[in-house]
C-alpha cells in the first residue's frame, strides 16, 4: 500500500469539501471547521465551538473532556462557519 503525502491527503480533504459544499450544502460548515481545526465530529455536532470576538480566537471544548482547546482564527470565514453551525444545530 502506497503513503499519501501530505499535499495528497490535503487534496483529498479539499475534494471531498467541494463535493460537500455543492451537493450537501447544510454540511458545509460543519466539514470546514473539521477540516480547519482537526476537531471531531462530536465537537461540532454538540455545540462545542464557539468564536470568543474579544480575543479572536475560536474556542473547541473536547469531546474527551479534557481542557479547552484555544485556536487563532485561520480564516475570516470562521466567525460565519460558526454562527451557521450553531443556528442549525437543532435540526441535526
């Protein structure tokens, strides 16, 4: 078996981002942060992610349990990836 590279690996993320966005649109934040952050499905689903404004910095409880992970933000597209995640969380 063949080893990706990280540009391989980078791609394929990127790809499945585009299919994401253009055929399951609703997802599309939700698979962003993931890809931005390295965050886990349950912190992203369960309301675990928060945009702090006064500091910028994006704010990921673990889904472990363990301490608050503090992130800078890598995209002024964030704040917004974030604010829709949390208006569709019901609907999940």
């Amino acid at each position: 078996m063949a080893t990706l590279t990280q540009l391989e690996i980078d791609d394929t993320c990127l790809e499945i981002i585009h299919y994401i966005k253009k055929n399951h649109s609703h997802y599309y934040p939700h698979i962003m942060i993931m890809y931005l952050y390295g965050c886990r499905i349950g912190e992203v689903f369960n309301n675990r992610i928060y945009f702090d404004a006064e500091n910028d910095k994006i704010n990921i409880e673990a889904q472990k349990g363990n301490n608050i992970r503090v992130n800078p933000r890598v995209s002024s597209e964030v704040p917004y990836l974030i604010e829709r995640i949390n208006l569709t969380q019901e609907n999940f």
